[in-house]
C-alpha cells in the first residue's frame, strides 16, 4: 500500500489521548486518523485530560484539530462511542447523550464480525489507587508529568537526527519491577471482570502499555495510548484485532508499513518478577 491510501477497518479502539496535556501526540493522531478508517469507532476514555486542564489550561490548534476530525467522521457516518475514563470522568454524568453523533457511555460490549462479545471499557474502576487514594493518584500524575518532560527531550534529539519516535517512558515502564507487577494485576482483574460479564474478552485503555494477549479463553487487549506508543486498536473485518503504530506524520503519504510489529509482552510471571 502506498501513496495516499485510506486502510479501511471494521472497528478501530482509540484511548489515553489527554488532549489538554503537553504530551499528547494530537499530530500523530489526526495523520493516524487521515490514513485510516472504520465504520465504527470506540474512544476508550482519557481523550480530553481534565485534570491536567484544571491544573494550566493547554489546549492548541491540533488538539482542537483531534475533535474537529472526529466530529467530521460521525457526521459522515462512522459510530463512534465515546467511553469515559478518569482523566475525563465528567463525561460519565452524560451517559447516553449524543453530542455532535458521539454517544457517551461508561462502558459497552461490542460484538465482532466473528460473533465474539468484548467488554469495552476505560479500566480506571479497577485501579485500587485511582479509586481508593484519589491524592496518591495525583501525585503519580505529578510523576508521570516528570517523565513525559524527559520523553519530550528524547523526542527532540531523535528528530533532530532523523531518527523516528521512541519512548523513553514506556521503555522504563517494562524494566520496573513494580510497574511490571501492576500491569500483570491489571490484566488478571481486567480479565475477570471479562469473565463475570459473560463476554469472551476486554478491550481496555488506561495504563499505555498495548497489548493482545490470551488468558484461559479470554482475550485481553488494550488500546495502549497517544501519549508514549502512538497505538490503536484496529478489528478487521473477519473479526481478527491488530495492534496499529503510528509514530511518525507522514505529510501525505503512506509508508508501505501497513503493520508495524509490536512486541507483546508474555504474561507476567509474579514469582520470577
């Protein structure tokens, strides 16, 4: 595929784009969104990041460009399904209301063109910090800020030597025993929340880190994020699902790169870890 082709899916999981905050790739994301398509959409919470707005306001033309585009995609007539998470929580007082054909919701099941049922959901309601220690939550966000500044100085060097985009915080997240630890717990309660709801799988957002993995006949699979990975979730038309990386703008022109591989991680071994 090259030139200025339009990849076209099923369904596309888009999360984690805090749009507000500095480190939001909003130029990733609407080359991303200029190049590929779907008949539906799922925003799978943290797209506007309100805790950070109430901190500085911070909001630039391509962050407003993000919704412009997505606004312009539902009026053409993609379904696009906005599910809240904590960054962006107000929108959970809207459950059900439609604004400018996105619907809010807090969570949803999708069904697959293979006939598979997927939990949709943020995945903020089982993070015992965010829930429970509502201030530590914070001042884990006060950190992260710290390493999205260190990840903006990374980004700038390898452009300047022409090297593409890579992240200095998600590479320190997998090498962190403690982080490590957390996003094996997330998955495992993710995975039973999967399980009680009756559905065969979960597709989630929340920690960037992107993932697909198989856990006793339950497909998890987060979205990863807009902030450190540049990745979305993508579901073909056989109902099969692919993690999409998009760590460049392409100024028109499409890389003949249609999937750029990921590693995904094994499940984590708590004893080893």
């Amino acid at each position: 595929m090259s030139g200025t082709s339009t990849r076209s899916f099923r369904t596309l999981f888009i999360s984690d784009v805090h749009l507000g905050s500095k480190g939001a790739k909003a130029d990733y994301l609407i080359d991303f969104l200029r190049h590929h398509e779907a008949e539906t959409i799922y925003l799978v919470g943290d797209i506007v990041d309100g805790w950070r707005l109430r901190r500085s306001w911070h909001w630039p033309q391509t962050h407003n460009d993000v919704v412009q585009k997505l606004l312009r995609q539902a009026r053409k007539g993609t379904a696009i399904t906005y599910i809240a998470g904590n960054h962006d929580e107000f929108a959970r007082m809207f459950q059900g209301v439609h604004f400018g054909g996105i619907v809010v919701a807090d969570r949803a099941i999708h069904e697959a063109a293979d006939g598979k049922r997927f939990l949709v959901i943020h995945g903020d309601q089982f993070d015992a910090v965010v829930q429970n220690a509502r201030w530590l939550a914070y001042l884990g966000d006060f950190a992260y800020d710290a390493a999205m500044a260190t990840n903006r100085l990374v980004a700038r060097f390898r452009r300047t030597f022409g090297l593409p985009y890579w992240s200095f915080s998600s590479w320190a997240k997998v090498k962190v025993k403690k982080a490590v630890n957390f996003i094996g717990a997330f998955q495992d309660v993710l995975t039973e929340e999967a399980r009680r709801s009756e559905v065969d799988g979960v597709i989630c957002g929340h920690i960037h880190h992107p993932a697909i993995e198989n856990f006793d006949g339950i497909q998890y699979i987060n979205t990863g994020d807009w902030v450190e990975n540049c990745t979305a979730v993508a579901e073909d038309f056989d109902g099969s699902f692919v993690i999409l990386r998009w760590p460049h703008v392409l100024a028109g022109k499409l890389v003949n790169e249609p999937f750029v591989p990921m590693v995904v991680d094994q499940r984590v071994d708590k004893a080893a870890a």
